[in-house]
C-alpha cells in the first residue's frame, strides 16, 4: 500500500502551490530581543502592518474578481452554454461581493461600503462587453484568477460570514468553470494550448507573487514510454492513492442522502482511484492479473469503512475538496498515455468535485446556522 503523506505534503507540491513564507501577510518577521515596552511597540506595530496587507492583498482579489466576470461577459459561448455562463456570472458576483463585505468589515466600516456602486458599474460594463477575441484564452485566464482567489481566501481564518460566503460561491464557480476550460479543449484538439496558456499568463504578469494555476490535462501526441514509467511519476501517481482511499473512508461515513449525491461523489472516488491504479500498473509493468488483484484488495478495503483519521461533518467535506483540487493539479500535469487514463481520472475528480458540492449545499441548507 502507498505510503500516506499528510495534507500539509500535498498543499505544497505542484505549480498551484504558493509559498506561505513569501506572502507578505503570512510571512514571520523576526526581531532581537527589546524591553518590553518596545517590544509591545513593535508587535503593535507589526499586527498594524499584516492588517494593511491583509486588506490590500483582499482588495486585489475584489478587483480579479472583477477581472473573472469582464471575462466570462466577453467570452461567446454556444447557445446550449450561456446559462452556464451567467450562472458563473452570479457566483463571481456574490463571491466579490461578499469579499468587499469582509474587507470591510476588517476596516471597520459599514460592510455594505461600495457593493451597490460595484454592482451597478458591473451591469454598465456588461451592456458595453466586446466578445473576446480568443474565447479559449478568456476562459483560461478566468480559471487561473479564480485559482489564485481561491488560494487566498482559503489561507484565512474562518468564522467570518462574509468570508466564509465569498469562499462558498467562489468554490460555486471553480468546478463548473474548470470543466468548461476542459470540454472546449477536447471539443477544439486545433486549439494552441501553449499559445493560450502563454496568452492568459501574460495577462497575469503584473502579479508575480500570486501562483499560477497549471494547465488542465491536454490531449495530444502520447508521451514515450520512459516517461510514462519515470520514478518521478511513479511517486506522483502513489502519493495521490491514499488521498483517494481517506476520501473514499470520509464520504462512506457520511449519511446518506434522498438525492444519492454522497453515492454519487463516492462512485466517483473509486472511478478515480481504480483509475490512478491502472496508471501506476501502466508505469510498473504490472501484468493485467496483478491490476486486478490489486483492484479486488482495494475494493475490499472500502467496503469495510475504515474510519482511521476521519473527519465528520463539514470538516470532512472540505478535507476532501482540497484532496480533489491537490489530486486534480498532480494528475493534469501527467504526460498523455495511450489509453488515456489520465484524462479518465481527472474527469473522475471532477465529478467527484461536482457531487461533492451538492453535498455540501444541502448540509448548508439544514444547518443554516452552523459556523464553519
């Protein structure tokens, strides 16, 4: 059995990490030793400094916030797919603003400050949207913005109604938007992925301490077979199996629901992990008996609910969003193998993610009052 690494392991690896020690609020200052008066100066002083870069830092999410919804108004997709797109429109929307609600709330001021203005500017510009001129391009950089917003908001503390909505309704438009960025690339194998992903970058120049996003799984020439069973790869595929299995145990634990939404997310787990086996078989030349074997343990294994380390309620929910979206980062950035298992497990997290999220909506819905 892969060995299990702790989430902390998982949040730093891959293009999507962002260092805690470079980021100007999170970063530790360290002092010589002073007498206690100018000591308490100096943390004063120091609490002042993080609070300012606290507030600019979530002002700059407010204003790529504004950047995602410009974007998505420009961008010209089919007909079948414009009321995705507005309801896209409406999640980034209540996300920005609940954020401006907790700048200010931060601030001290009337949490309201601005919402009303920011609102009617956006209903301006939209009547005013020129389509994009590379949709592609426009969805791309809208999933690495909403990334990168994302990162942000979920290192602060939680307890915050208005920060704990901004995240709810920017978590709403992550999944649906990263399966849109995938169906127009697998719809369009003419698109220049590495043209676009340049193009989107570019844009996103002027904010160098903000990580990018990687670019979701790609189709294209499949790799050769040095890479496909790389030590590096083989590590990779295994630190991902253990995410899989303590998701797997989490959701088996949750009750169970009218709406089969928990069967729903755990199908999708075990699609994922069943899935991540066939790539390390892949990789290590396992004889097809092996996989199988190996797949029949595993099996074996969920059906006896193991409940080691679990979490329960919305603690669990979130443990597994983050074990999808660190997961999804370390499988899209796999090279593309013959029979395509990559993309059928990146697709599998996915879904996974997507029933995950009515989950989680209907436990907000019955505990309207719980603090998360």
């Amino acid at each position: 059995m892969a060995r299990r690494l702790p989430l902390v392991t998982a949040l730093a690896g891959g293009a999507f990490a962002l260092s805690v020690a470079t980021s100007p609020i999170y970063a530790q200052r360290q002092t010589a030793a002073q007498p206690p008066q100018n000591r308490n100066q100096s943390q004063n002083k120091n609490q002042t400094e993080s609070k300012a870069q606290k507030i600019d830092e979530l002002k700059t999410v407010v204003a790529n916030d504004d950047k995602v919804i410009q974007l998505l108004q420009s961008e010209e997709p089919p007909a079948k797919n414009k009321n995705q797109r507005n309801t896209l429109i409406d999640s980034m929307t209540k996300s920005r603003n609940a954020t401006m609600r907790y700048t200010n709330d931060l601030q001290g001021i009337d949490p309201e400050t601005g919402v009303q203005k920011e609102n009617q500017s956006e209903r301006k510009a939209a009547k005013n949207a020129q389509p994009a001129q590379d949709r592609y391009t426009a969805l791309v950089q809208a999933r690495q913005i909403v990334e990168q917003n994302y990162t942000i908001l979920s290192q602060e503390p939680r307890g915050n109604n208005h920060h704990d909505n901004a995240l709810k309704f920017l978590q709403q438009a992550r999944t649906p938007l990263q399966q849109e960025v995938d169906a127009y690339a697998a719809a369009h194998p003419e698109v220049n992925v590495a043209q676009a992903q340049q193009a989107a970058q570019a844009q996103q120049a002027a904010q160098p301490q903000q990580a990018a996003a990687p670019m979701p799984a790609q189709p294209g020439a499949a790799a050769d077979a040095s890479a496909l069973t790389s030590p590096q790869r083989i590590q990779e595929l295994n630190d991902v199996i253990p995410h899989l299995e303590h998701s797997i145990d989490m959701t088996n634990a949750m009750p169970d629901d009218a709406q089969k939404h928990k069967q729903q997310t755990l199908d999708a787990l075990v699609l994922a992990r069943d899935t991540v086996r066939h790539m390390l078989a892949q990789a290590q030349h396992q004889s097809a008996g092996d996989f199988g074997k190996q797949v029949q343990q595993d099996h074996a294994r969920d059906s006896q609910k193991q409940s080691i380390n679990n979490q329960t309620g919305y603690a669990a929910m979130q443990r597994i969003q983050q074990y999808l979206h660190n997961d999804r980062v370390v499988l899209a950035r796999q090279v593309e193998d013959p029979e395509r298992l990559r993309d059928k497990a990146v697709n599998a997290l996915d879904q996974a993610n997507a029933a995950l999220q009515q989950v989680i909506n209907d436990y907000n819905r019955a505990h309207p009052n719980e603090k998360h």
